[in-house]
C-alpha cells in the first residue's frame, strides 16, 4: 500500500525541523524529494517567577503584605512564553488558568478563594506542545475575612474644667480608647469621618484632631480595620461638649442693699461685706469677681444665668 512510518533513533534538538523524504526502489532508482514538513520540537518550560498578588487585591493596611480580605483575589506575572497556558495553584490545588499574552504576560484570578494563613500560590506554564514547567516559587498569602472586635468607645483626654463632665475648651481635644492591636482606627464625628489613628501590639491608640472642632456637642465613635481590610462595627458613642469661650459679661452690680449711705446707687459705701451680682452669664459657669485685679469670691450662676458674689472683709 507504500504506507511507511519513522521514529529517528537520535535525539532531535529543540527547535525546528524542514523534514523532506526520498524514495528509492527494488533497482536503486531514487525518486525527487518531497515538499518539506516543518516541525517545532519544544520539550520543556523554563519555571516561572512567584505570582504576584496584584495590588488592588491586597486589601487592608498595606496592598503590598500580601494580607487580603479578597473574596475573588487577582494573581499576575511576566516571562512565560507567548501563548503558554499559566496554571496557578494555592496549595497544590489549581485554582485557574489564563493564556499569556504575546509579552509573555498573564493574569489569573483566583474565584471564591477559601480563607487561610500562608496560602502557597504557585503557577506552572504549559506550552503547545504540552510541557509542563516545573513549579514556580510559592507565595505565601493571607486571606482573613473576620472583621475585628467592636472597639470600646473612646475616651476623653482633654477634658478641661470639671474632671469627667466631658466638658472641654481644647478645640483640637484629645481621645484615646482600645481596639484590635495593630489595626487602624476611624475616628467619625456623627457620620464624618475627622482622622484615623493607629494601635500598638496592645490595642491603645489616641487621636487628636487636624482640624478645630466647633463649639457645640460632638458624639464620636470609632471602628477598627485590620490589616486584612475586615471593618469592625461602631463603637458606643462619646458624647463631648467643646466649649472655647464665653460672652464677655457686663460690669458688676453693687447691690442696693450693700450701697449705704446717702443714696444706695452712688456706689459709695462703708460696707464691710459688699454684695455684687449680675446676669448673662452661660448657666451654671463659674463668676469670678477682682478688686483690683485680685480675686475676692466666686459663685455658679444660676439656670438663668444671674449670679451673686460677696466680697468678704472688703478692705
């Protein structure tokens, strides 16, 4: 039927082969060379690089710890051959595959990837012909998807005036509380984030504000982000009254009772224990009066602000 079949007894080399065959009969007659058959002999890849987890799946703290909450993370590299089929495994287990580009490049992503502490991703290239390269380098990653402990509500440092009234007159004040250690914390003003701070190995953290914070009540609340990306839920609320000055108050009055004399508003008087009071001031601060710019007495203005000092033993 002239059906033939050859298998070389040497080794090809890598590369390609214009392989063309000749016939010769029973006499010796040689016959004309056939058109040629080219062949690419390709037996090996050479190992690729560690993958690399690609910045915008490295979740959390850092996007280049290798520290992720990624639900679907996104691997990549370079150097395989163009065309090859990239396998990345986690584990030992393949998890995808892509095809790379004409630059060798190639990108695959990992779906529904399973949490876990030091996951080893590797990736082999697989060419046409069907070799395999040997296993690259693992990468180790982590993937965590618990979100921290709800931080405990935040203190105040800066509590001026009245110790814990969380009354303060520092328009930049000071807070500090206890989260996860090593996580960073979201300081929100109501629901505006104002700053973030970060724990030590014990969980402390403090955070003083950037901006001047008005006067008036702020309720602050804080969460916890770990290095994963994982966000806690809100802290209990602390309730802060910033408070930086007050309306400067009229003169003092010299009660008519304590005016003796010829006229009880001539502000002439042989009292020893003179009566001042006055009004406008905010409820329940503290008025202080001088004589001659010494401190004689001080009282708490009332609900209406109205307020009443004696001078004790005027001289």
């Amino acid at each position: 039927s002239g059906n033939w079949s050859f298998t070389p007894g040497t080794v090809m080399v890598d590369g390609t082969h214009n392989l063309t065959v000749t016939a010769t009969d029973v006499a010796g007659n040689v016959s004309g060379a056939s058109l040629p058959l080219s062949i690419t002999v390709d037996t090996g890849q050479p190992q690729l690089a560690a993958p690399d987890l690609q910045a915008t799946s490295d979740n959390g703290s850092s996007n280049t710890d290798n520290i992720t909450n990624a639900l679907n993370p996104v691997f990549a590299g370079g150097g395989a051959e163009a065309g090859a089929k990239v396998h990345l495994y986690a584990g030992g287990v393949e998890v995808g595959n892509a095809v790379a580009d004409a630059s060798g490049n190639w990108s695959v992503t990992h779906t529904a990837a399973a949490t876990g502490v030091d996951i080893a991703y590797t990736v082999t290239q697989e060419d046409k012909a069907g070799n395999f390269s040997a296993p690259s380098q693992g990468l180790k990653v982590t993937i965590d998807r618990t979100a921290p402990a709800v931080p405990a509500a935040p203190g105040l440092v800066s509590d001026s005036g009245v110790p814990g009234d969380r009354i303060t007159n520092v328009n930049k004040p000071t807070i500090s509380g206890t989260a996860e250690a090593n996580s960073t914390v979201s300081v929100y003003d109501g629901g505006t984030l104002i700053g973030t701070a970060l724990t030590n190995g014990s969980g402390n953290w403090s955070f003083t504000p950037g901006t001047v914070m008005v006067d008036g009540t702020h309720n602050l609340t804080v969460t916890a982000t770990d290095v994963a990306g994982n966000v806690s839920g809100a802290s209990l609320p602390l309730s802060i009254t910033v408070d930086t000055g007050q309306p400067q108050l009229a003169a003092p009055d010299l009660q008519a009772t304590s005016d003796n004399g010829s006229s009880n508003t001539d502000n002439i008087t042989n009292a020893l224990n003179p009566v001042f009071a006055g009004g406008g001031a905010e409820a329940g601060v503290k008025v202080h009066l001088y004589a001659g710019g010494v401190e004689v007495g001080n009282a708490v203005a009332d609900a209406s602000g109205n307020w009443s000092v004696t001078h004790t033993a005027a001289a």
